[in-house]
C-alpha cells in the first residue's frame, strides 16, 4: 500500500494515470500492476459497494479515520476491512487478544471463562478468532463480563462463518454491540493459509495476547509470535507439564511470556486501568455543572479512569477548557488525580 502511494500518490490519482505509465513501472509486481489496470475503474467499485449493501455489511480503507489505530503500524496491515457491527472501540488501547485451543480441557474452560469475564467487567475489550473452544468461549464471557466489547476476526468472508456452529456466536457479539471482522470479500475462496495470516490481525488490533492453552505447534503460537514481531506483549497461562495441551504455553512462558494467574497481572502488564470505580451505580449531582463537565463526568462512567489526552478526543473539547473543568471538578470532589494526568470519579 505504502510504495503504491509512492508511486502513484492517493488511489484517486491511481484511477486516472495512463495505462501504460502503470505498467511499465519497475518497483511493483508485473502481476500486481496488470491487476489494476484490469479491475480500476469506477462502475466496478460501484458494484462492489452495491453488493456489500445489499449483505448488511461496512468496510473501511486503512486511510480512512475509524480505521483501528493499532492495526496501522503493524508489517503488512490489510488495506481494506470488511466488518458488521461497530469498531469504533477498536481504536481504544484496552483491548486484550485472547487465544487458544480449539479443544480445551476443563482447566482452559475455567480459565478463559474466569479471567476473561473479570477484564471485561473492568472495561477490556477482547479480540479472538471466533474458532472453537478457547475462541468461542473468550467472546461469550466478554458479553458476559457487560462492560468490555468483542470482535471475531474470521479467516474468511463474512457471509461463509466457519465453523457453522459458530453463527450464533457471531450473532450474540453483534446483539451486544461488538463486530465480526475479515479482510476477505465476500464470497472469497477460503484456503487453509487464510487461517495463519488472519491471526496478524488479531494480534495487531491488540496492547497484548493472551494464550490460555495451546499445544506445541498450535495456530494460537502464531497469534503470539504475530504480537512478538509487532512488539505487543505476550502472556501465557501456565498448566500441567503432563498436559499437551499447555505446551505451548510452557514454552512461551520459558521464553520469556508474562506468567498470568490471575487478572491483576494482564492489568499490570498492559497497563489497563480498571472501570471498577465508574459502575452504573455511580450517581453525581449535576446541579451547578456545565455541560462540559457534565461530558467529562459522562465519560468516566462510561470509560472508567482516563487520561487527560483521551478525554479530549473523546469529547473533541479543546486541551484548554478540558484543564479549566478538570480544575473545578477536582475542587469541588467529583474527581481524583492519579498518576499520568489520568482521573476517575472520587469513590
């Protein structure tokens, strides 16, 4: 994508440079450039928006503003999302990839179910790969846990869910306001590589991955090699060292993966903060507040602690009036300052 913008500057230029200037470059793929001479043109990209109309279903271009922000700086970003539901809390950095087998055994069950529940009920938004097993269940505890969202990164088109016993899973992540996601149009091939390469998405949507149970080889250790490459954290839970199934996970954790036993230390190692003081339950008097205090105020419910920074790009209130309310919220009791510039509600 980068050296096409290099050659030809915006994908609009692209549409309109001479045929030939396209092809006789020498710094791109001969297959590559004939591929864009053949299918550019305007009625064709009318007919694909045409056709994801018609199957309910969004894309956006890694140009594109709500493109996830943590996805951009990853090698080789898909160009292009194709997505049902909302990933606009992909652009958040609190959210944790969770990975692992397709078959469990009871301890991976109980720690998925466990642990993932706990950090959604703290606000952390979970990415996995909507597989069986580990997958599956990391999605539905999230949806459990209320106050984080998911998102299922599909090795295949989204209108070709697999595995099929899957769909109601997909259907519960968007009733609870996450996304199913695939950089695969409609009606693509699915080929078993597609698999492997989707797990770079999952990985790069992500502060870090958590792999509950893997055995030695297992497509979750790619997700986690993924994160390795992209510098994001890497946390392993460890298990039985008679159990195939914890393998990989042993081996990541000898190779220098965050040992995870409970929450506190995917919290610590992430560097999450906890929405366990912005409960529904909080109430706040908003008589003599402004209405940007009254936003400020909105947010920290909805969010839990939050830097000053996020706070403006939340609200797109001005650094200015943001420090002014800041001010009088912290006088007047309604917040605390913690470290970092970072607030939350006076409990």
């Amino acid at each position: 994508m980068d050296i096409l913008k290099e050659e030809f500057g915006t994908l609009e230029n692209l549409m309109q440079v001479n045929k030939g200037e396209i092809l006789k470059n020498k710094k791109l793929d001969s297959k590559l450039l004939r591929n864009i001479v053949k299918y550019r043109s305007y009625s064709r990209i009318d007919k694909i928006k045409e056709i994801l109309y018609n199957n309910k279903i969004q894309c956006v271009c890694i140009e594109d503003e709500n493109y996830p922000e943590q996805l951009r700086h990853i090698a080789l970003p898909p160009p292009i999302l194709f997505y049902k539901g909302d990933i606009s809390f992909l652009k958040m950095e609190q959210t944790l990839a969770v990975v692992g087998s397709r078959t469990p055994t009871q301890y991976g069950l109980y720690c998925v179910r466990k642990l993932t529940e706990e950090l959604s009920s703290m606000g952390v938004n979970i990415v996995s790969g909507l597989a069986l097993g580990i997958d599956s269940e990391a999605h539905m505890a999230c949806i459990k846990g209320k106050n984080g969202k998911t998102a299922a990164i599909l090795g295949g088109p989204i209108d070709e869910i697999r595995p099929a016993t899957n769909i109601p899973v997909a259907e519960k992540i968007l009733e609870n306001g996450g996304a199913v996601i695939s950089e695969f149009f409609i009606s693509s091939k699915i080929y078993p590589s597609n698999f492997v390469q989707r797990n770079r998405i999952i990985s790069g949507l992500c502060k870090g991955t958590l792999v509950v149970e893997a055995a030695d080889g297992s497509g979750a250790l790619t997700t986690a090699n993924y994160a390795l490459q992209q510098n994001r954290s890497v946390l392993a839970i460890p298990g039985p060292i008679n159990s195939p199934k914890s393998e990989g996970c042993n081996e990541l954790l000898e190779k220098g993966a965050k040992v995870t036993r409970n929450f506190k230390d995917i919290m610590d190692e992430c560097e999450f903060s906890s929405l366990n003081n912005s409960k529904d339950s909080i109430e706040y008097d908003i008589k003599g507040l402004n209405c940007e205090q009254i936003a400020i105020l909105d947010l920290m419910k909805k969010q839990g602690n939050i830097k000053i920074d996020d706070i403006c790009n939340y609200t797109d209130i001005d650094i200015k009036t943001i420090n002014s309310n800041i001010n009088e919220l912290l006088i007047n009791d309604y917040i605390i300052e913690m470290e970092n510039k970072t607030y939350g509600f006076n409990v």
